[in-house]
C-alpha cells in the first residue's frame, strides 16, 4: 500500500495555495484562498489581491505573479526562500540578530505586532496558518470600521491614513484585474 511521505503531503497542500491555476491573468482565485475567506466571511478576491500585494512575486518566463509563501519582509527589504525551511532559518537568524519588526508569508503579517497569534517561527511560515491569521487581522478590522476598502487599509496600517490610502489603492489594482479576470 502506497503511503504519502509527510513532506510530499505538505508541499501538496501548498501547491495547492500557491500554484494552482490562479494566475495573473485570465485564471481564478486559488482554492485555499476561498476556503478560508469563507471560513471568516471575508471577499476572496479581496483576501487573494492582498496576498498579491505582500508577497507576489512575477514567475519567470511568462506573466503570471502568484503569493509567494516563503516571504519575509526585514526593515522595508523583501527577501524571498526557495523553501519553507530556508525562510524558518533566516527568520530565527534575524530574530536572534535583534530584528523584531519582521513580515513573514504569504500575507506578511509582522511578528512585532502579531507573535502571540503566530505561533512560533514554523507556524508562522504555515500557509494557511498564516492566511488565517491574516484573515482574522483584515476581519477585525472590518468590524471596526464596517467597509472592505478601509478594511484593507486597516490590514497594513489601523493608524497611518496616508499609508492606510496607499495600501489600499494598490490591493484595488490587483482586484481589479481578479475581478475583471476571474
């Protein structure tokens, strides 16, 4: 009887949030994106078009840009792993080296102010792990202020309107062409 090695089983499920169809043109939302959208009531191209803004990154050869899961986010620098355990050791090694505000995953949820929720470094870089903590983060917002759009303002920054604006505008430029692609 066949039995599926645990490694092969987790990059299945990442594959399947990450690389699935959904490409920058022309294709649909990933499903593990429209799963946990439904599980916190949130507009999955809206969860998908943040997660393009965070942490897209433009495949080689072709068009497509897809969410990157192993994402960190060091003092304004994207650094981008070609697995998870490579992005784990350099979040511990920053972490050891005194960074503290550090964006980590697909959704670039910063370790300063969301740890407690993380988890710890290994759970942090979980992708649906780190899209449920992102989720949870943009609906929290939306109960505080009732609109999608200040929502994903909200989600990057609750205190700088300015940047909460400039956020917000460029998350609109990837929904739209969701929106307009499928």
């Amino acid at each position: 009887m066949y039995r599926a090695r645990p490694i092969t089983v987790c990059m299945g499920a990442v594959c399947g949030i990450v690389w699935s169809t959904a490409a920058w043109c022309g294709a649909t939302v990933p499903n593990g994106y429209r799963v946990i959208a439904a599980e916190y009531a949130i507009p999955y191209t809206i969860l998908y078009a943040i997660a393009l803004a965070e942490s897209g990154r433009g495949l080689s050869g072709n068009r497509s840009r897809r969410p990157w899961p192993w994402t960190l986010n060091v003092a304004g620098r994207g650094h981008f792993y070609p697995s998870r355990k490579a992005a784990w050791t350099a979040l511990n090694n920053f972490i050891a080296h005194g960074e503290r505000s550090i964006d980590i995953g697909l959704m670039q949820v910063n370790w300063r102010f969301h740890k407690d929720t993380l988890g710890n470094t290994w759970q942090a870089l979980d992708p649906y792990h780190n899209l449920r903590v992102a989720a949870g983060i943009l609906k929290n917002c939306f109960n505080k202020r009732r609109d999608w759009w200040a929502s994903v303002g909200c989600y990057h920054s609750p205190v700088n309107v300015v940047r909460a604006q400039s956020y917000r505008l460029r998350v609109v430029g990837h929904w739209q062409r969701l929106e307009v692609n499928g």
